[in-house]
C-alpha cells in the first residue's frame, strides 16, 4: 500500500521596513556587526520596546491578500529562551492572538492545475541576531545588527501533499510577498525563509508523527528535503519503526537531513502576553487605508494577461511570477504585439540577464528599447534575426536601436526589383542547382533563400526572398 | 530651621533671594550626606563633583533669569533609573559596574528642570523586597532608628528624604515600594496611576505593576516632583497619552464634602493596633475638615498578596533574563561551556530573594502550571480592579493605613519570606488595579516610629490625592518631625 505525505510550512518572511520593528534601528543588511543596535535592541537595562507601524500595515497586506481574517485585537507575547544572539532572553512574538487568522492561497501547479493551501495564521514577531563562530578561536562573536529586524511567519496547514506542491506553494507565496512589497524575497540573505513539517500516513488514515526541518533557504533545498525525509520516514515506518517528533537540518553537501534536537530536549518557551506593549488594536480605517495601497495582485494579474495579451497561460504564469517582470512586459506590449513582445520578454531578455547573472532591475536594455525593437520587426525594418543581433548590441554595449539600425545598415531590403536583381544573379551563378530544382528537387529552395539571405548581409525580406526565388525559378 | 529641612517652596525661595546659592546648598547637601550616609547606608554612590558642577549651571541659569520651580535644587535617584556616564546598580552585584550610555526619561527630565543630582540611593535588589536588606550593597537602616529598617524597596529614597540628605528623590513602586518605606520614614511618597510616568531607563521588574513616583517631605513636593515626572514618553508603549498634569492647581481645595471610604479589609486580623489608633485619628482629622467618612469592602484584597506572588515573579522571570553574563553584566570567570556562563554568571550575580522570585516566576509559566497560576492570577486581578471600580462609584478617596506594622527590626523577617511580603498587604492591591496611591504621615508609635496612611483614589485622581495630603498637612505637623540623626562612632 502507498503513503501519503503530508507537508506543511512555516515561512519567514523578513518585512522590507526601513527600521526594525521596535526601535529605530535601520535593518540594512552587511554593515558593520553591531552597527546598527541601539540601546532597546541591546536589550540594555530599561529599554523598551515601540511597535512600528509599518510593518503592521504590511502583515495587514498579506492578511487582505490572502482573504484572511484580520484580528481586531491580537496580542505580542514574550518567547522565553536563553540564546546569546537573543538579547533580552526572550524572543517578542505573537502567540495565543496573531494579527492575520486563518486565509488560503491558491497554487499553480506546474502540470497545469491549481491546489488551495490553506493558510493558518501569520504573526508579527522580531528576528534574533547572530552568532558568529568563525574568526574566534575557543570564543563566538554576537553581531545583533539583525537582532529585532521584522519578521512575518506564515504557517500553513498541512494541505500539501508533494514536494512538488510545497514548491509550488512556496513560490506563489514568494512572488505574493514581493508583489506586495512586504519582503524583498532574498533568500540567499536569508530575507525569505522556511521550516518543513513533513510526515506520512496511510491514505485517510490520521496524520502521522511529524519531523520539523529548519531553515530552508532555496526551494530546490525545500524539494530535496523533503524527497530525502519522505524516503527516510517510509524506511522506518516500513521496517516496523516510529517516527520520532523532532527538528532536523537539511545539509545541502550531503543531500541529508540529521536530527537537531528531539522533542524530550526541547524548550518549555513560557509564552506569556508582553506587558511591555499594548494589545494591537486595527480599526477599519486603518485596514482600508492600507487595501488602497494593495496593487493588482498576481492571480488577478495573469487573467488578465491572458485575455488583455491573448497570452497562453503558461506565458501569462512566467511574466506574472514577479512584479518588476510583469511591469517591464507590460511596458513593451505596448502598442505591439503581446505573444511578440512574450517571446522576446521571456525568451531574449530572461537568457541574457540569466547568462550575464544581472537582476532585471539593472537591466541594461529598457522596456521603451525593447518595445521599439519589436515595433522595428512588426513594421518591417528589420527581420527577426536582425533584431536578436541588435538586441545583443543593446544588452552588451548600450545605444540606441534605429541608430544601430541606420549605422550599421541593418534596414531590412523590401525594394522587389532590388531583390529580384540578387535573385537573378544567384540564379545565374548557380545553374546546376537550379536545373535540379526545376526537376523536381525542391528542398534546394532552401539553398537559394540561403545563398539570397547571405549576399544581402540578412537584410533581405524573407518572405519577399522566397516568393521572387520561387517565381524566378518556375519561370526558368 | 536649618537648611536640610526646608521644603522645595522655601528653597527655591532662598535661591531666588539669593540667601544661598545652588553650589552653596549642594555643598551643604555633600557634607551631610558624607557624615551621615556611613550610618544610614541610604547612598550607593555619589556623585559629588558631577553634582557641584550641575550646581554650578544652575547658580548660571539662575543669574541669566531662570526661575524654574526645580532650578537648582538638589536630589538623588533610586538606583533603578538609568543615568548617563554614572553606573546604576539595581541594588544587585550583577550590575555592580553597569554604566549607561542613556539617561532614563526621568532623569532627563528633571536633569533638564536643573535639579542637580547629588547621587544614586540604595534599593532593595532588583526593587525586590519590603526592608532593603536584599541589597547587594548593604541594608539601608532607618534613621529614626538605625536598629530599624526603612522598608522597601525604595529604602534608601525614604532614608535620604527623611535624613534630610536631600529635599527629595524618585522611587519606584510595583507592590508597595514607594510607600511602605515612606511610611516607615515618616515621608510622604505617592505612587501615580500606572502609564503617568515613563518607565523608559527604568530598570524593569515587573513591567505591568512599575511605577515611578516622587518621594517628599510633603505633599505639595510630591505635586513640583510630579508636575516635572508625570508626562507621556513616546518610548514607553504604556505611557499614557494625558499623562501630564498641574498637580498643584488643586492642592488647596478644601475638603467639604469629600468622601472618603474606609475599608474593613485594612483593619482585621495582622494590623498592629498602635498604627490602628494612629490611621483612625488620621481619617477623623479628614472628617473633621468636612469629609464624609463611610465604611466600604474590597472583598478581593485579601487575594491581593498571592495573586502578586504569582504575576510579579513571573514578569521578573522574563524581565531579569537579559542580565545572562554576556554583555554588561556580571560575568563568571572562565566557564567550561555556554551553560555554566549562564548559571554561574546568574548564580553570582543575583541574591538569594532575586533568585527565588526567578524560580516562582518560572514554575508559574511553565507548560502544565500556566492555567493554574499565571492565568488564574490574571483573573484575580480583574475582581480586584472590580473591586475599586465598584469603590469609586461611591467614594472619592480610600483611606487606611500603609503597612500592618511600623518599622521592624534589621534582620526580623528573613527567614521568612511570607512574612516579609505581607509587609505590603495593603499597598499590592493598588499595583494590581494600577490606580495612584500615596502614603502620608499620620503620627508615631510610642517607641516613636513613624506612622503612615494611605489615601487610594480612582485613575487619573493622583492630582485629588495629593490634594487631601496637603489639606490634611496643613492641620498636621506630623510631616514636619525630623529624626536627629548621628554619625556613627568610628
């Protein structure tokens, strides 16, 4: 008989605030250890803790995004464990009252179909510092820049069923957060991160024990864990084992993951309400003002890509995964063709940012030159092949694309007499070949469209090349 | 009269008649505290040349036309208020070398008034105990009689004031510690509605019960104190948004009319029957001025002790975990591993009744108790506030004595700590409603200890409290004993 796993995940995502969440302490990332610390994310004597507003307003984005109910009143709650990158000895967080309740996102699957993952909660809560163990021989440096850096940590239910859909999960879930503008989704840095709680069961039988597996930080990390946890798990279960509750580490060296701390070691948190801050109170105000702020979120955004663009919608998925992404392709089909403008977006544009590794927003080809180069093909100026030669130029060297054009030559030759006089030439210099063409061998079209294309540097219009070849042929 | 004895209204007098100058007073100020704090042990340090050159910008501002009701005149802090470049203990070895970079808003408020700090006043450990004897630094001994305690934890606060070491001094109050050493001082100290006074620098116990509050020879001190402490700190979450207030615009209004409930509560089994005597005469002096006098229940105050027992700890468990040995406090020496910095570090650092409260804190949080206790307290907490909630809508003022007992003997209670926090038996039920309350003398045992009552008013009624003390202050000469107070023989 088969398993079933069940999967579901708890994200971290780090909220873009300019300051931390609460003192003013900037959250950039990489300066200096300890640079930006302040007496209250020290936790020196007599400090206390001031909400920042902001990152409530982007807990309410996601809330209102993922049609979740958004507590009138939640409260922060203190997270009780000792650790040396944790200051106060108590993480602030929320607990009994989160101030996002229960919502659901709906995924795409990459066979085409979609899957609605439900969403438990998110709550507010601050991020640790760090330990530093390099660098110090027998001794750890504490570098507590990240220390009370904004954190949302969505959980959700145990929906999930593949590792196929947890990346699917975590992906939409990626593109929502940046879409909103709420997390920069840098996962390298640690920005948005996740915990895995996998366990298997036989199909309708109750959920299985369950392993926690910490800190994934890329989604091929997150399929590879849990592809090695559904192996490991059905292993014991099948040589008449039990699973053990615990955290694990996936190690990405070894393609593995190993046992942090079982659940007998585990912490007794002592959550009680922080009587240091006031319940947090959201009035109706509050949360329209910030449902006017909310752009046009993704799944409404490739609809309409598909109808607005008559875009596939695979096309449709790929361009609205992110917003920087969608925003550029929507300023090149302006005006031109959509799938067009499609092709070149995620195909031209996409291979060379992922060649030259340059995000798309230092991209050196614009939206406005991308979209006059295509513009350039649908008027006939220049054939396709032109344009990815020009495209190159643009990506590679900059300038400007009818300067290219009119510099280098590359104005497309539609001028019939002009091609007719090449036709007749090649036709002439090649009589073997044209005798067989006429008898009967007419894959040596292609030979001649060829030998046109290549005297007239490509500039030649193709479809033109072939109806005059053809005709000057026939009539021998 | 002599100058340690005057009250702010004739120092600030004296320094506008040019009688003495701030430098002058200071000085005076210094020399008293220097012949007399090896007696009394009420300062942990002091801050002498920092204090005669504030003293000496205020003689300057002072000159340039300044007239600030506070210019010039000197105090000290409880040693829980941080303070900028002068180490602030806490009472507690662990913050034995603790220098701030931050002034607590207080401080910086009535740093900005001129008043000139003379130095940091001794305090039960972590503000944890009712006799100032859980300091690291040494008990504080009552200067009415050395052999006595001054109660706490704001005892070296009470001490000082009624020593005459300084006019006045800021203590804190999270069951009773403002005003059950006032109290036994003889002083009077009033503890404001929670959220009046900033706790930001304010090192934390038990951060829903905390309070700061000023610490006089009178009433009408209390009020200048307070009109400069009482204000709303954007980096206090629970400061609240009136906070500010003018505490001596009603300060003469008389009585008539008034009426004040007497708790029966406050009178049963455990109340010594001389303070008894003595609060009784105090109310039938209010009564005398025209207020209406009438008997009330609080039938939840009897809860009041244990349900502090359980929330206080609990905060303080999770307040005091910053304080792990890893950046300014105390550090054990080379520990084997990350634990033992932890435990001998703590160990170390924190006194016998710190630690205890830690464990209690600890237990009533802990996964399988928090239902039993933690949450269970909460709820008690509520009928209490019930409890005065219901009071109010019937009475202006709640009168009774501060403590059971007046001033008890260095060393009585100690081992046993039960007795010692009902010590606070009748101030803990205001922490746990956060309504103001104030302690004023109302007399003296016949071993000649001073007697404190206490008058509870609704939220936001610490300006009407402190109106009633200065009524009955007018008609009472109990506020103006001053101990006499020797050096101690070398």
């Amino acid at each position: 008989m088969d398993w079933e796993v069940v999967i579901g995940l708890e994200v971290h995502a780090q909220l873009n605030t300019t300051t931390k969440i609460f003192c003013g302490c900037p959250t950039a990332f990489g300066a200096e250890p300890n640079l930006h610390t302040c007496p209250v994310c020290l936790a020196m004597p007599g400090a206390l803790p001031v909400l920042n507003g902001a990152a409530v307003d982007k807990a309410i984005a996601l809330g209102l995004a993922i049609g979740a109910e958004l507590n009138r009143h939640s409260i922060f709650a203190r997270k009780n464990y000792f650790y040396p990158d944790l200051p106060k000895g108590y993480q602030i967080s929320q607990y009994e009252l989160p101030v996002v309740g229960k919502g659901a996102l709906t995924v795409q699957l990459p066979d085409g179909g979609e899957k609605v993952v439900g969403v438990t909660r998110a709550h507010l809560e601050e991020d640790a510092g760090k330990s530093l163990h390099e660098a110090f021989i027998g001794q750890s440096g504490i570098d507590l820049n990240r220390a009370g850096t904004p954190l949302l940590e969505i959980v959700s239910e145990p929906d999930m069923r593949s590792s196929v859909e947890a990346v699917a999960y975590l992906k939409k879930l990626h593109t929502l957060v940046r879409y909103l503008d709420i997390c920069d989704g840098n996962m390298q840095e640690g920005s948005f991160r996740c915990d895995a709680n996998v366990s298997l069961r036989r199909p309708g039988a109750p959920y299985g024990t369950r392993a926690e597996i910490k800190n994934l930080n890329s989604f091929r990390f997150l399929e590879k864990a849990i592809e090695y946890e559904i192996v490991r798990q059905r292993d014991i279960l099948e040589s008449g084992g039990r699973i053990v509750q615990e955290t694990r580490l996936y190690d990405a060296n070894r393609d593995e993951t190993r046992s942090m701390r079982g659940k007998e070691e585990a912490n007794d948190y002592r959550y009680f309400p922080d009587p240091d801050l006031l319940p947090l109170v959201l009035d109706e105000s509050r949360i329209e003002r910030v449902r006017e702020t909310l752009p046009e979120l993704p799944d409404a955004r490739r609809m309409r890509f598909m109808r607005q663009y008559a875009l596939p919608a695979y096309d449709a998925g790929v361009l609205t995964a992110g917003r920087t992404l969608a925003d550029y392709y929507e300023q090149v089909a302006v005006g031109v063709d959509g799938k067009l403008a499609a092709n070149w977006v995620m195909g031209d544009l996409l291979g060379a940012l992922n060649k030259a590794g340059v995000e798309l927003e230092d991209c050196p080809v614009s939206a406005g030159k991308l979209r006059l180069l295509v513009q350039r093909i649908e008027d006939q100026t220049i054939s396709g092949k032109i344009a990815k030669d020009i495209f190159d130029e643009l990506f590679h060297r900059g300038g400007e694309v009818d300067a290219i054009i009119d510099s280098r030559g590359l104005r497309q030759i539609t001028d019939v007499a002009a091609i007719a006089a090449m036709v007749d030439a090649i036709v002439t210099a090649h009589p073997q070949q044209a005798a067989d063409f006429r008898a009967g061998k007419d894959k040596l079209l292609g030979f001649f469209v060829g030998q046109v294309m290549k005297a007239s540097q490509g500039k030649a219009n193709p479809d033109q090349v072939n109806a005059i070849l053809l005709e000057h042929l026939q009539k021998g | 009269m002599e100058l340690h004895e005057f009250s702010l209204r004739e120092l600030r007098q004296g320094l506008r008649n040019r009688d003495f100058s701030s430098v002058e007073l200071t000085t005076v100020l210094l020399k008293r505290i220097s012949a007399l704090n090896p007696a009394l042990n009420a300062f942990v340090t002091v801050t002498e040349s920092d204090a005669l050159a504030a003293a000496a910008t205020a003689d300057a501002r002072r000159a340039a036309g300044e007239d600030g009701p506070l210019l010039g005149i000197p105090m000290a802090h409880k040693d829980i208020f941080c303070t900028a470049g002068v180490r602030t203990t806490c009472g507690s070895r662990m913050l034995e070398h603790f220098v701030a970079p931050y002034n607590a808003t207080v401080v910086e408020r009535l740093t900005a008034e001129g008043m000139v700090m003379l130095g940091k006043l001794n305090m039960d450990e972590f503000a944890m105990g009712s006799s100032n004897e859980t300091s690291y630094f040494g008990p504080v001994r009552n200067p009415w009689h050395t052999g006595m305690v001054p109660g706490g934890s704001s005892g070296g606060s009470a001490a000082a004031v009624a020593a005459g070491l300084v006019p006045v001094a800021t203590g804190t109050d999270t069951g009773g510690s403002i005003r059950q050493p006032a109290a036994l001082c003889g002083i009077t100290g009033i503890k404001p509605t929670y959220g009046r006074v900033s706790r930001y620098g304010m090192i934390a116990f038990a951060s829903s019960l905390d309070q700061g509050g000023p610490m006089a020879r009178n009433a009408e001190d209390c009020a200048l104190l307070l009109n400069v402490m009482a204000a709303h700190d954007p980096r206090d979450s629970t400061s609240h948004p009136a906070a500010a207030s003018d505490f001596l615009r009603g300060l003469e209004r008389p009585l008539q009319g008034l009426r004040v409930g007497v708790p029966e509560e406050f009178f049963g089994v455990g109340l010594d029957p001389e303070v008894a005597a003595t609060v009784q005469a105090g109310i039938a002096e209010l009564a005398r001025q025209g207020a209406a006098v009438q008997s009330i229940r609080l039938p939840n105050n009897p809860h009041a002790v244990s349900t502090y027992y359980v929330l206080a700890p609990a905060e303080a468990s999770s307040n005091l975990a910053r304080f792990d040995g890893v950046r300014y406090t105390h550090r054990a020496p080379n520990p084997a591993d990350l634990t033992e910095l932890y435990q001998q570090s703590r160990y170390e650092g924190f006194g016998a009744e710190v630690r205890r409260r830690i464990l209690v804190g600890t237990y009533v949080l802990s996964a399988g108790y928090y239902d039993a206790y933690y949450r269970k307290a909460q709820q008690v907490r509520s009928l209490i506030r019930e409890d005065f909630r219901r009071a109010f809508a019937e009475v202006d003022v709640i009168v009774g004595p501060t403590t059971p007992t007046p001033a008890f003997p260095l060393g009585a209670k100690n081992a046993d700590p039960v007795a010692m926090y009902l010590a606070d038996i009748y101030t803990i039920a205001v922490n746990l409603a956060g309504i103001p309350a104030l302690s004023v003398p109302c007399g003296f045992t016949a071993a000649g200890l001073p007697v404190g009552m206490q008058l509870m008013g609704d939220y936001f009624a610490d300006d009407l409290l402190l109106n009633v003390a200065h009524r009955y202050q007018q008609e009472t000469q109990w506020h103006r004993a001053h101990p006499s107070v020797h050096a101690r023989e070398a």
